[in-house]
C-alpha cells in the first residue's frame, strides 16, 4: 500500500505510535485533575511516577518485534501458570489471600503477567494453521484460557480473572471462530446461570447481586456504595459541580473515591460533557487499536492486537457500568485513570505491544 | 532457545478479509456498548438530574463506624494497670479557617507552638484534603485546653477533640509484661486485611504490638458499633439517626502482682537482668521484670526518631524482653535436674562419692576441667555435697558418663530448648544442644569435652529466665511441668472468668526417692553453713530451697588467673541464683539472673531472699485481716 521502506518518520523509528500516545496523555490529564481534586498534591505526585515507570515500560515493550513476543510466548505462559501455581501454594501455607510473590526487592502479582501473556498464547497457538480454527483447536484453546482464569479466581481475584478470560476468548472471536459455536456457548453459558445461583453462590454473593438490581435492599449496606456513587453521577448534572465541588466525593460519601469510583467523582465534578469527553478519548483510543489490528501483517499478530484493544474496552466498560449500577462491584480500575501502579504497567506495557506490532513490518503489503 | 517457523498461511486474503469482518463487528458492538453507558450517563445526569441534585443536598445521611474501647489490664489484686485516658487533640480543617496563617501565628503565641509541630503540620497539610481536619498537636494539657477555649472565638475551623487514649500508669514498671499499643501502620493494616477483620477495625486506630496486649489483642480490642449521622453541608454532624453501641473489649486480670513487681523492679535498679516469680503448682507468673525497661507511653503518644533510636541502639538493650528473649548460660543453676538424671540413669546412686581434687581430666585426654574451687571439694563428695557446694567436679564426670545424647531429651522435660508456653509473642526457646543440633548449627561433630561442660551449664548450653523458673517449680513439685501464664481471668458483667491451668507431661522417674535426695541438696544451699546461699538465708522465717549459678560469660584458659575486679564490667560473671519456697510445701519459684554482677551466691542470692520475704510478708499481711 504504502512504500514505507523508502521514508521512515521518526516516530516509526522510535516505534512510537503518536496517535495512541496523545491518547494516553489525555487520559493521564484527566487522572491528575481528578486526583487533585480528592487528595491532593501528594496523590498526584504519586500516580505521575508511576506513570512514568509504565511509559518507560512500554517504550522498551515497543522496540521488541512481534517475532521476539511469538518465540517467547509459550515458555512465558507456562512458566506463568506455574508462579500462579507456587502463589496457591506459598497462600495455602501462609495465611488468607495471597496474590504477590516476593523478590526480594520487589513484589509482583504473576496475574498481571497472566493479563499480557493470555492473548499471546492463544494467538500463537491459534494462528499455527489457517484460521479459522477447528474444533478441536477451539477446545484446547478454551482449556489453556480456563486452567489460569481459575487459578487466579482461587485467589480470589475475580477482577483479574474475568480480565484474563476475556483476553483469550476476544482472540477465538477474532480468529473468526463460527457464529454457531458462540451462539450455542452462549445459549449454555445462560443455562448455567439458574444451577450456579441456587447451588454454587454463597448468600453473601446471591446478596450482592440483588442488591446490585435493588440498591434500596440494603441502603446502609451492601447498597451503600452504589446509591452513594449514583446520586454522585446523577447530581453533577450537564455540566458537573466542577473541580472540589464534589460534595459526594469531599465529604467521603463515596467509597474508595480514588481507585475504583474514580469515575463517578469525575462524573460529579465535571458532568455529563466530562464523560462524553472522556468516553470520546476512550473510543479514539479503541477504534486505533482496532485499526492497528487490521492492519497487522499476519494472524498471530492481528489477533494479539484485536484481543488487547477489546480487553482495554472490557476494563472501561465493567469499571463505568460498576460505579453507575449497571454491572456487580467487581474490583476492576478505570483504565488509566484511577489511582494504583500494577493495572496501569499492565495496561502501557499491552499499548507497547500494540505499537510494536504497528512499526515492526517484516514485509510490505503486495498490491 | 525457541524456535517455530511460523507457517505460511495459505489463503491469506481470505483471512484477513474474515478478520477485518470480525474487527468491524467488534466495532459496532463497542459503539453500541459506549451508546448504551452514555444514555445511561443521560439518564442519570440529565433525565433524573433533579432527582439526584435533591437527594446529593439532603445527602446528610452518613455510616460512620464507633471504634469500641479497649479492654482494661489488672494486677491480681485488682489494681489497674493499663487504662484508657481521656486526651484533648486540636485540630483544623484547612479549608474553614478564615486565614491559615494569622492563626497559626496566633496559636503558637498562645500555646508555644513548636517548630517541630508546625512543620509536621505543613507536611499532613500538602498530604491530606482540605476538608478533612488535621491534627496539630495531640495530648494538649489540661491549661492548653483552658487556654484554647477561652479564645476559640478568634480560630474559625479549629477545634479540640477529645478522645481515649491507652495509658500505663505504672510507665517502666510493666513494659515487658504488658507491651504496649501503638498506631497501626502499614503492616498491621495489611495483616487485618488478610484476616478478614477490616471490619472490626473500622475506625480503630491503636493495635496492640508487644506483650499481652499484642498477645490479647482480640480479647481486648472489642466490637465497633456504628451511628448514622446528618451531616451539614460541611460534613459536619448536626444529629444521630440511629446508633449501634460497640461492645467493649474485655477487661482481663493478670496473675502479675503489683507489689512483688515493684520490689523486683527496685532491687534491679542501675543493674542489667531479670527476675521472674511463678506459681510452682499452677504456672501463675506473679513477676516478670526484664531491666532495663523503658516506658511504654512513649509509643503510644508517639515519640522522635531521635528517642526511638536512643531505645534501639542504646548498648543495654532496653526493647529485649530478658526475662523471655534473654539467653543465658544456666551455670550451677541446672546441676539438681543434672543429678536426677545422673541418679535416674544409674550413673550414680545417692552414696556414690568422688574425689575431687580441683579439677577433672577426659578419660583418654589431657584437657583438664577445673573446679571453681581452686583446691577441690575434698575426697568424699557425694551427690548431696555436690548440690550443697555446688561441686563442678563431681558433675563433670556425671555429665560425661551420661551422655548428651540422654542428656538432651531428658532437659527438654523440664522445658529447656523449647518455648515456655508464655502467654507472650516475644519468647525465644533458646538452646538445648544435641548432636544434630551441633551439626545443624556449626558443620561439626559432638566431642566429649561438649558434654563436660553441659554438666555444669556451660558450653553450648543456654537458657531463658522463664524456662529456668519453670524447671525450678517443676523440680519443687515432684516432676509436675506447668505452663508459665500471665492472664489469670477474663471479666465480665457476670463475674470473672478463670482460666484453666494447662500443664505438659509430668516427669516420671524410676523413682520417687531420687526427688528427695536432690531437694535435701538444694535445701542445704541455703540452711547448711557450708551451703553456697546460706549467708543471705540465714535469718529467713520460712524454710526455701535454691541453688546458686555463675556463669563465665568469657571462657577462662586453663591456666590462666585473674582477678576479678580487673574483668571488663561486659565481660564480668553473671550471677544467678534460683530457689522454690516453703520447701516443705513449695508455693513459688524465683529466678533472679544479673548481668556481669558477679558471683550468684554473693549477688543474686540476696535479692531472691529480699523478693521472697515480700512475699510471704505480704502473704502474712493478708492472712492477718481475716
């Protein structure tokens, strides 16, 4: 299509891909502002060196070329299944919960790592023959996307685990596997609810999700965060309070204003013109992943590129969908806005790989 | 290294024109979903934006949890020792204050601000909200409080808070019994979370980190209630909906007696060391002093780094807790548990007697042990005379034929090498050596000459305050181990709550002579003239038996004098001295061990008459009310 060979910019040099980057920079403005408004300078400063270890992160992520991420991805799955496994097992011995792994120097959750090498795995397993895939392909692909999705909800860390799961089905739907199969999955996965409801939920879960359709249940309860955080949403109104003005968030109505109800702080202070903002940011940043996708050379790639543009999408989606009472409280950030470390690394380490997909081209399209 | 050619896809135009259907589908659904969050969005923001504006202004209703009080800490004669104070905070909330810096000026006129107050106070100012209050100083007097609100009038936004804090009356006295509750950081917080106890500890801020108050911290911390409060539009409360008391935590008594603390604690005055009183029959740990102390307020209220650092480098030690953490060598002290397994394995029997000329030689060696009396102990030295003068030969050779090896598991019967049992986290079980252990430590085979010196309670061979307590009761009752414990009874509404006394196996030996034969021993120690303790004995009016320990904290070369006021003060003896009394009908055993004082004859021995007269005195006292 085009001769890129002859003239290289220097942001394909750099392997930077300056759409998402402006992108991601506006999302980080938002961030600030918000955080500045529930906790101040410290908050801020805070969030920003983190911020700058994750852009550093993706950087280097960007400079390796996708051949680099295919030979490596099922040595880095397996061993990452097994640190899920030695998790289980040091928080069996230990006491409670236990999710990090202790360097030393540093402590690292495997499931972070469990998030980027998902789509990889599934990809390159995928894409060994011409898609779509057999049958008998899907089948593997779906067991290699169970065994870690639930070693990491035994953690219990059902954010994680819904976000892993997501990652390595999104690369089945992209590998175009037949709208029979998805329809009929489906069709069981809604079967399945009745059994899992009356059999498998604990009380305190079935109480979740009723009160996730009946916050009045329970006002002072278990529906005390999603009223407090819908009327936040409901009184910013057209144009919000505006900054400091949030009364729900100012006044500690609104739990964990911070991390995860970063949303419906902003929502209270700068309104519904603030979200259609920040909603439009989301989706210029979407619809260039997707673009990246389609223009990626070979299936491992595409699909790899498909599959963390639509996970970027899933943790907006059950974040915002969260705060407003439209989906259960499950602990999932809003992506690159909310304040905390090891999401937002996560999240620019999967922009550097989408970026590493778009300025690595082995060989140029024939006309 | 990995390596998987890639295949070449054979029809690549049709794949990719499946993919990018795929990707438009995708997309469409995205939309869709973004259309839906939005309308959504609408709905609240616009459509219902009059609805939630009314209820984010009446929005006045507020959970707010009520941490409970924690429980109160008494002595066995009902006299508190750890109690909760009343403590006046002032605060401010940035954002009320009319002019920040006026007032500030203002304040440190009136109530001598700091420096250190007002830059800790800039720093929490940049860190936190503007509309969360701020404290500038905690524990203000009750003159500040006076002061403060004579002229409240003139600071818009400032305020005194008062609220309960943890108090040990008795500072020093108590430290390492009690321990002490501080504020939670980020460890403890992380340890709750784990538990799954973060709901308990909603609006707590103080968790107990030594002693019993670390030990009985679920006991004492209590259930939080919760109110529901209106607030104004400042966050303000204007009034209480409803109110959930918490329950307080329960208030525990302590088997710890005041007044043999206090005697403990003044006869360890400007001395390094330890004294430890239990019940022989039930474990009841009556004192427990470890000095040098340090007082345990100071963590509550918060201190410098400066201070903490003094407490922490400081060359005494003050943070170890030496009555359970202290590692000592037992010296003489273990020589009755030493006969009775000399006697119990047929060693010896009770008229066994040995020459001893000064010191003792491994039979097929030339390393000669010496006796620490220079000349010897005589030519007929029987069990009996060795406990009484405390004759190092005799055991040399007892030890040496016994054999570590029997040596070992019969010690940790009574107690040595493992932990006590204390109802405290900071216990250390100390070192009862064996084979393995040697290798398993140092790389090296068990020899010989190890086990002599075991005999006498040197060597490898180590012990606790606690544990030579423990073994002191358990010699006193005929081979009954108790579990030393602090907490005597839990309180309540309906009465107190005693614990039941827990006891480990008993020691069983072949037979029940052999007790007698080495009590007779330890009685002598004090109530013969030739006995190593009977000068501080001598005019008791009640019958004890002990037995005296000193302990060569620098190994002494053979052949090598010195005189012992040219010993470095760190490098001199450690005196201990242990004993049970009445001896005819045992009530308590005392361990007294101080470092570098010297010999435990001439130190310790006194101070354990002194601790042992008060309490019978005061024993007398009370019998004489009834």
């Amino acid at each position: 299509m085009i001769n890129k060979t002859r003239h290289k910019s220097l942001f394909i040099r750099l392997h930077i891909d300056p759409f998402l980057l402006i992108g991601i920079f506006m999302l980080i403005a938002i961030s600030c502002t918000v955080l500045y408004s529930v906790g101040g300078n410290a908050l801020v400063f805070k969030q920003l060196i983190r911020v700058s270890f994750a852009l550093v992160v993706m950087f280097l992520v960007a400079q390796l070329p996708p051949d680099f991420y295919f030979r490596w991805a099922p040595y880095v799955f397996g061993m990452s299944v097994l640190l899920l496994i030695a998790v289980l097992i040091i928080g069996h011995t230990g006491k409670g919960a236990q999710r990090w792994i202790d360097l030393g120097f540093t402590k690292f959750q495997p499931a972070e790592i469990m998030k980027l090498i998902m789509p990889f795995m599934i990809a390159y397993y995928i894409s060994q023959c011409t898609l779509p895939p057999s049958f008998k392909k899907i089948m593997v692909a779906i067991c290699l996307i169970i065994i870690p999705t639930l070693l990491i909800a035994l953690q219990p860390d059902l954010g994680t685990a819904i976000l892993v799961f997501a990652s390595g089905i999104f690369v089945l739907f992209f590998s175009g596997v037949s709208w029979l199969y998805i329809g009929s999955s489906l069709i069981a996965v809604f079967s399945f609810i009745p059994i899992l409801w009356y059999y498998l939920m604990h009380d305190y879960q079935r109480l979740r999700v009723l009160t996730l359709f009946n916050p009045q249940l329970d006002p002072y309860g278990a529906g005390y965060h999603i009223i407090q955080s819908k009327i936040a949403i409901g009184s910013g109104g057209l144009f919000g309070k505006g900054m400091f003005g949030g009364t729900q968030s100012q006044l500690e109505f609104l739990p964990e204003p911070h991390t995860d109800f970063i949303f419906s702080v902003f929502s209270e202070e700068f309104g519904f013109i603030g979200i259609i903002t920040l909603l439009f940011i989301y989706l210029f940043i979407i619809s260039r992943g997707l673009w990246i996708a389609n223009k990626a050379q070979d299936s491992f790639t595409k699909l790899v590129a498909g599959s963390i543009t639509l996970t970027f999408f899933v943790y907006i989606f059950v974040n915002i969908g969260m705060v407003s009472g439209l989906l259960p409280v499950v602990g999932i950030p809003l992506a690159l806005v909310s304040y905390g470390g090891s999401s937002i690394v996560t999240l620019l380490a999967g922009f550097g790989i989408l970026m590493s997909i778009n300025t690595h081209r082995r060989f140029n399209a024939k006309s | 290294m990995p390596k998987k050619q890639r295949i070449k896809i054979a029809n690549h135009s049709a794949e990719a024109a499946l993919f990018t259907r795929r990707v438009l589908v995708i997309f469409l659904l995205i939309s869709i979903a973004i259309s839906a969050l939005i309308s959504n969005m609408y709905f609240l923001q616009v459509t219902s934006y009059k609805k939630y504006k009314t209820r984010s202004n009446e929005n006045r209703i507020k959970v707010e949890p009520i941490p409970p009080t924690r429980g109160l800490i008494y002595d066995t004669n009902g006299i508190i020792l750890a109690e909760n104070k009343s403590v006046y905070s002032l605060k401010v909330v940035v954002k009320k204050a009319s002019n920040l810096k006026n007032e500030l000026k203002a304040l440190t006129k009136l109530l001598s601000l700091t420096d250190l107050e007002l830059n800790t106070f800039k720093k929490n100012n940049y860190r936190s909200k503007s509309f969360k209050s701020i404290t500038i100083r905690t524990a203000l007097s009750q003159k500040d409080v006076a002061v403060f609100t004579a002229n409240r009038h003139h600071f818009k936004g400032f305020s005194i808070q008062a609220d309960l804090q943890r108090y040990y009356r008795f500072g020093d006295t108590f430290t390492h019994v009690l321990g002490y509750v501080s504020k939670m950081n980020a460890k403890d917080k992380q340890r709750i979370e784990k538990n799954g106890e973060q709901r308990r500890y909603r609006g707590t801020n103080y968790i107990g980190k030594r002693g019993i108050e670390k030990y009985y911290e679920s006991l004492l911390h209590g259930e939080p209630g919760q109110q529901q409060v209106e607030v104004n539009s400042w966050g303000k409360v204007i009034r209480t909906l409803s109110y959930t008391p918490p329950t307080p935590g329960k208030d525990i008594k302590l088997n710890i007696d005041l007044r043999l603390q206090l005697k403990a604690q003044q006869l360890l005055r400007n001395q390094r060391g330890s004294i430890v009183v239990i019940n022989v029959n039930t474990g009841a740990v009556l004192t427990l002093l470890s000095n040098p102390s340090y007082d345990p307020n100071l963590f509550v209220q918060g201190m410098t780094i400066k201070q903490y650092d003094k407490l922490l480098q400081s060359r005494d030690r003050p943070l170890l807790n030496r009555a359970t953490q202290g590692r000592y060598a037992p010296a003489s002290t273990i020589k009755p548990e030493m006969a009775l397994l000399a006697l119990n394995t047929g060693v010896i029997t009770e008229h066994t007697t040995i020459n001893d000329p000064g010191w003792w030689i491994v039979p097929g060696s030339k390393r000669r042990f010496r006796d620490w009396k220079q000349w010897g102990h005589g030519t007929h030295v029987d069990v009996f005379q060795a406990i009484k003068q405390s004759c190092d030969t005799f055991f040399y050779k007892a030890a040496y034929q016994i054999g570590i090896d029997r040596i070992n598991p019969f010690m940790e019967k009574f107690g040595f090498g493992k932990y006590s049992g204390i109802d405290l986290n900071e216990e250390s079980y100390s070192i009862m050596p064996s084979r393995d252990w040697k290798n398993a430590r140092f790389k090296k085979p068990w020899y010989d000459g190890d086990t002599v010196s075991i005999g006498i309670g040197q060597g490898y061979w180590t012990v606790t305050p606690i544990q030579l307590t423990k073994a002191t009761a358990a010699l006193a009752t005929h081979g009954k181990v108790v579990k030393p414990t602090i907490l005597q009874s839990v309180l309540s509404r309906n009465g107190s709550l005693p614990l039941p006394p827990e006891d480990y196996p008993s020691i069983i030996l072949k037979n029940k002579n052999y007790w007698n034969i080495v009590l007779k021993g330890m009685y002598a120690v004090v109530s013969s003239p030739t006995g190593t303790g009977f000068r501080a004995f001598r005019t008791a009016y009640y019958t004890v038996a002990g037995k005296s320990g000193t302990a060569q904290v620098v190994a002494i070369k053979e052949g090598q004098h010195f005189t012992k006021y040219k010993v470095l003060l760190h490098r001199k003896d450690n005196a201990l001295f242990v004993a049970f009394a009445p001896y005819e009908n045992p009530e308590i055993a005392v361990t007294v061990i101080l470092e570098n004082a010297g010999g435990g004859s001439s130190k310790a021995a006194p101070m354990v008459r002194k601790i042992l007269d008060e309490y019978f005195n005061n024993k007398n006292k009370k019998t004489s009310f009834h």
